[in-house]
C-alpha cells in the first residue's frame, strides 16, 4: 500500500483526524454523527446517501486501516461510530430528546457489548470493525421505537 493510499485512509477511517484526539475518539465521532443528522435529518435523500456513503467507507476502508494503523480495531479508527450514529436515528421521529437518548443508549451498547455485539467485534477486518457498532445502532434504533410507543401507547 503506497503512502498516498494509507494517508486516504486514514484520513477517512479516522474521520478527518478525530480518531487522533485524545481520550474517547469514538464518543466524538459519534458527536459527529448526530451533528450530521441534525443537519441533513430534513433531506431523506441527503441523509440516506450519507448513511450509504458513510457505511460504504467504512466497510470499504477500515480493514485496510488496520494494516496502515498495525493494530487490530485501532481506535483511532472511529467511521464505525459515526456509521454507527447516523444509523440510530433511522426512521425515527426528530426530537431533541431523542437525539440524547439515542446518543447515550448508542455509547452504552458500544461500550458495555451485550450479545451478539462483542462476538462481531471479533470478526476479521471491516466486518469486525463495523458490524458491531451496527448492531449496537440497531439495538439503539429498537430502543428508541420501543420508548416512543410506551410513551405515546400509556399518555
């Protein structure tokens, strides 16, 4: 891999640099992602071509960051969470409250991994690196559903 590939590389797994930050690269570059959504939530087309642009990167190039980083899941490698945070709030209705919830609950399941979450990250290459913040997203987005019909099934 030549060095003008892995600076591309870096540059987009790492976020434009945020992955470089010190302490919790990936709680900023899921600040990222709901900054994202907040701007192009009112264009379905802008937001669904930026999950799919986003998504697609990451799969794309985060295997290949692991080699140019020489570190396994490196965590400076942080499109997984920002993947991972425009993925949260598919389909979900626009609230602050959401955005908040959606945030806090994304961490938790990011950080405390419940099933099958920890057995993804596991995996080899892209697939080790973003399915699990997927799935964490998923649990996320189910989450946020579940809350919103209580709350409207019991007002």
């Amino acid at each position: 891999m030549c060095s003008g590939e892995q600076k591309v590389i870096k540059l987009v797994t790492t976020c434009f640099y945020i992955g470089y930050l010190p302490l919790m690269p990936g709680t900023y570059a899921s600040m990222l992602g709901v900054l994202l959504y907040v701007l192009v939530k009112d264009s379905a087309y802008a937001y669904g071509s930026m999950v799919l642009l986003v998504t697609g990167a990451g799969f794309l190039f985060s295997g290949r960051a692991e080699k140019a980083f020489s570190e396994k899941d490196s965590s400076k490698i942080v499109i997984d969470e920002l993947s991972a945070m425009l993925l949260c709030f598919c389909f979900v209705k626009f609230y602050t409250v959401n955005l908040i919830a959606g945030f806090i609950l994304f961490r938790i399941f990011d950080i405390v991994k419940p099933y099958p979450i920890r057995n993804l990250q596991k995996l080899h290459g892209s697939a080790g690196i973003m399915l699990d913040d997927i799935v964490a997203a998923l649990y996320t987005n189910i989450s946020l559903r579940l809350i919103h019909y209580c709350i409207l099934s019991f007002a």
